[in-house]
C-alpha cells in the first residue's frame, strides 16, 4: 500500500512541477524576464524538484508528518522580508 502511496505522490508531485514550469513560462512572456533570471529560476525548480523526489524516496520507509501550510508561509514570510530589504535599497 505504501509503494502506491509513493507512487501517487511522485505523480502528483511532478505534475505540480510542470504546472509551476508552465505558468513561469507565461510570465516570462507575458512580462519579459532576462534569460539569466529565467535560468536561475528554472535552476532552482530543478533543485527543488530533485530534492522533492530525493525525500519521497527516503519516506518509503518512515511516514513524514506533513506540515504543507508551514512551508507556504515559510516561503511567503520570506518573500515578504525579501521585499522589506529590497524597499531599503531603493535611492530616491
């Protein structure tokens, strides 16, 4: 039972990835990005991805708690920062 679990998860897990890919290459588009932004992004999905996949490998054997709200609201606090420190660099 747990191997279809893994399994299903994999799925869902690269599904999101290429959804995320997909909206970013509208964007991208839409708002034009500089093609070394673009790469550094794509890299940074593909590491993520990859970490992803490494982790659902490893919880074959021992059930995660999932904690999905914590990691959003960890990455959207430090965006949030992000924008604070990036407001305190503007001249004007």
């Amino acid at each position: 039972m747990q191997k279809v679990e893994t399994a299903n998860t994999a799925r869902i897990v690269r599904d999101t990835f290429i959804d995320m890919a997909l909206y970013l290459e509208c964007l991208f588009m839409l708002h034009g990005a500089d093609e070394i932004l673009v790469e550094d992004i794509i890299q940074c999905m593909e590491d993520g991805y990859a970490k992803a996949m490494k982790n659902l490998k490893k919880s074959r054997f021992a059930k995660p708690k999932v904690k999905r709200e914590t990691a959003v609201v960890r990455f959207l606090k430090k965006l949030d920062h992000d924008e604070k420190s990036d407001r305190g660099l503007s001249v004007g």
